[in-house]
C-alpha cells in the first residue's frame, strides 16, 4: 500500500515508497535464507534443485499471463482497427512531451483502459 500510495507523494503511516521496497527486499532476503538453510540441507542440499523448484512455481503463472494478456491484446487491437493503440500512444506522447497535463492525460486514456478491462471480463 505504501508503494502505491508513494506514487502519488502519499505517506502510508509515516513510509514512503522507498521504504516500503527497501524493506521488502531486506524481508524477502532474511526468508530466502531461511528457506535456503532450513528446507536444502542434507541430501537436498542442491543449489540446482532449489533453482528448479522456483522455476516450476513462478514461471507457468507468468506464461499463462503473458498468452492471455496477448490474445487480450490482439482482440483489442483488432476489434478497434488498431485506432486504441495509436490513440493511448498518441496521448502518451503528448504527455510525456508535455503537451498534456496529468489530469487530462487521464482524462483522455481512462475510456480506452476502462473498454480494456470490459474486453478481459467478456
């Protein structure tokens, strides 16, 4: 929540962004010892069995995401004539060159998000 919150120069009790991934990393790093030392020791003492272990957990969720964000993807862009995608770039563009400002760079590309989102829930 901090993190969030941080991207819009919130504080979220009293942490800022920063701090919140810092710390992440820092708990993240203490678990991954412990997991190292308490569940690879003896026989499974394997650094190459560890490695394989996490690659079967994480990876097929990532490979799922990633062919359903591109079907997802594709169907917008083809539905639309590919006008969604130009638009969101063009917006971005403008944004970035500072023709827009916040506000209305959000007011342009929220529609096109918003008609995202209805194409992954159909």
């Amino acid at each position: 929540m901090a993190v969030a919150l941080g991207h819009l120069d919130f504080f979220f009790m009293g942490i800022d962004g920063t701090m919140a991934v810092q710390a992440f990393y820092m708990i993240s790093g203490f678990y991954m010892a412990l997991v190292l030392n308490e569940k690879y020791i003896g026989k499974a003492a394997s650094y190459r069995l560890f490695i394989s272990n996490r690659f079967i957990r994480l990876y097929p969720n990532y490979l799922i995401i990633l062919v359903l964000n591109i079907f997802v993807a594709l169907f917008i862009f083809l539905w639309t004539d590919g006008t969604a995608a130009a638009k969101m770039q063009n917006y971005l563009i403008a944004y970035q060159k500072g023709e827009l400002n916040i506000i209305e760079a959000i007011k342009k590309t929220l529609p096109l998000e918003i008609s995202f989102k209805k194409a992954v829930c159909l």
